[in-house]
C-alpha cells in the first residue's frame, strides 16, 4: 500500500513524486481508487509544483536513490 508522503514512480512516464492524497475515477462502471502526486521536477521555474492524478496501480514506490531524498538512520 502506498501511503501519503511516500515517493513513488509512474510505471508508464517514469515521473517521481510525492504522494499527497487519493482520489478516484469510474472507468467503463468500474470504480479505481487514484493517487495524487506532487511532481518532483528541478525543471519548473519560481517554484512552481504540477500535480498528477492516476489509477493506483500505475504507481509503485520509488527507491530512495530516484526520489533525491536522503535517509539518515
């Protein structure tokens, strides 16, 4: 389970990010539960933060050395 404040990676784009809520999407009558990931990109100009939405299972966790974030022990 991916939880809030976890980084995570899109399977598909390959795009990093935080995961700050959850969402959901009816599909063909099928409810999907989504996550909603700030995007960690040290592209964006003045700060600015973009967000992703997408179906649960496109995400999985991302290694602590692509999310830029450093784990102290």
């Amino acid at each position: 389970m991916l939880n809030i404040g976890d980084y995570v990676r899109h399977q598909i784009t390959g795009q990093i990010g935080q995961v700050i809520g959850y969402g959901h999407q009816i599909l063909q009558g099928v409810y999907l539960t989504t996550l909603k990931v700030r995007a960690s990109n040290n592209d964006l100009i003045d700060n600015q933060s973009r967000f992703i939405e997408d179906v649960y299972s496109e995400w999985v966790l991302a290694e602590p050395t692509e999310s830029g974030v450093v784990l102290q022990a």
